[in-house]
C-alpha cells in the first residue's frame, strides 16, 4: 500500500474493517512464530505491518489456556496439564484472525489500540 506525501502526515481513522486482499498482503509480510516451541505450541504470534495502516503490529493468540488450578504436580490436575500440552504439542493448523494493535494514533479510538484493521492468516506448526 503506497502512500503519498499528503497521507502521510494525516493518520488514518480507527475503523472496524476488514478487506479479503489485505490477507495476501499480510501473509506476504508477516513473521510468525509458534511459542515456546513447534513441539508443545501453546501461542502463536504474528508481527509485521498492518495492510491497513502499515504500522508495525504485533498480535498473539493462544492455542490452549490453563488454569492456575490445573498446577504441574501429580494427580488430577497434573494429569489434565499434561495432556492438554500433549494436545498443544500436536501439528496443527488455525486460522487466526489478525487485529491491529500498533501504536499509531489513530483518530477515533477511544480506548482501543490500533486502526480496526483485521485480516485472516493460515498458520501451520509440527507438520
């Protein structure tokens, strides 16, 4: 997305908004990173710019949640912990719908962070 010098200086407005072609876009220039690691995946991170904006973001999304009841230790709870991580270990695929919380300021944001801009990027880990 090419901007002229006019843009520029003028943010654009916070929008709830979203373009299938930003998609490719994103998926052209993002880096993603699987956390703590490909073999026990428990969070995907994706940066890059926003095809919006094109501000440097940076979006997480949990693959599996724990509870602080669940604990490491033996018994129930550590059984339940385990195999929720043997389930996150598995080779996986998610769509992962993308929202831009860059640190642009953005008129009309009130409280949010971001311009609205969201897109769909297809992460694969463990195959």
């Amino acid at each position: 997305m090419q901007s002229s010098p006019e843009q520029e200086s003028v943010e654009l407005p916070y929008r709830v908004v979203s373009e299938p072609e930003w998609n490719a876009a994103a998926a052209a220039t993002a880096s993603v990173g699987v956390h703590p690691s490909e073999e026990l995946a428990e969070v995907v991170v994706v940066s890059g710019p926003c095809p919006r904006c094109e501000h440097h973001t940076v979006f997480s999304e949990r693959l599996v949640a724990y509870s602080d009841m669940l604990g490491a230790g033996s018994g129930r709870r550590g059984l339940l912990a385990r195999a929720l991580r043997r389930a996150a270990a598995r080779g996986g695929r998610r769509d992962i719908e993308v929202i831009c919380s860059c640190g642009g300021a953005h008129p009309d944001a009130g409280e949010e962070s971001g311009c609205g801009a969201s897109w769909v990027l297809t992460v694969e880990w463990g195959q």
